[in-house]
C-alpha cells in the first residue's frame, strides 16, 4: 500500500511538470511494490506495459482466479504471495455463497 504522503509527493511532481503522470504512475507501482489490477484506463495501462518492456516493472498475465499484476523487478515473491491471497479470498467468498453458514438453511 502506497503512503498518503507518497501519493502527495507524485501529485506535486507531476503539478511542477518535473513528471509525466505515466511517469508517475510506474514510481507509484515502485513505490507500492504489487498494484493488483481489475481494470486500468487504458492510458495508464499503456505507460505499465511501456516499463514492462523498459525493464523497470514486471507484469504478470490474470490465470484462473488469479489476478493480473504488475510489480517491482525485486519483489516477485510478492506479487506471488498477492495474487494467492486474492485467489484465496475470491474462492473463500464462492464458497460462502455455495455453501449456507452453518446453522441457517435456504429457504
């Protein structure tokens, strides 16, 4: 998770033109380590995948339930551990829709 104080600093980068705002969204995925996606404006997904093939980020495609990631070069380990635990949680809440909690029955 990216600091409040981190994201301000980008702003400000960005507002002094010191930045591009793609720039500033590959420092914001250096900076958090892992950014999960769901869906991407296709601008800044255009700027990800240009520091895919930079070298500065790593991408890893959506498999299964697993999510697409893009992450820091360093820190595979957790973009793996990541896109566990949404898998995780998403079979957890499949589950809890298939299978009634105890003691309540469908009706």
């Amino acid at each position: 998770m990216i600091s409040q104080n981190d994201i301000e600093y980008l702003q400000d980068m960005v507002e002094r033109e010191q930045m591009t705002a793609d720039e500033a969204n590959v420092e914001k995925v250096l900076t958090q380590r892992v950014l999960i996606v769901k869906s991407l404006p296709k601008t800044v997904r255009a700027a990800l995948n240009a520091a895919v093939r930079d070298g500065k980020l790593r991408h890893k495609r959506k498999e299964g339930r697993k999510p697409e990631v893009y992450y820091h070069p360093n820190f595979e380990y957790l973009a793996n551990a990541e896109r566990k635990r949404v898998e995780r949680e998403t079979l957890v809440a499949l589950i809890g829709v298939i299978v009634p909690p105890e003691g309540e029955e469908d009706t």
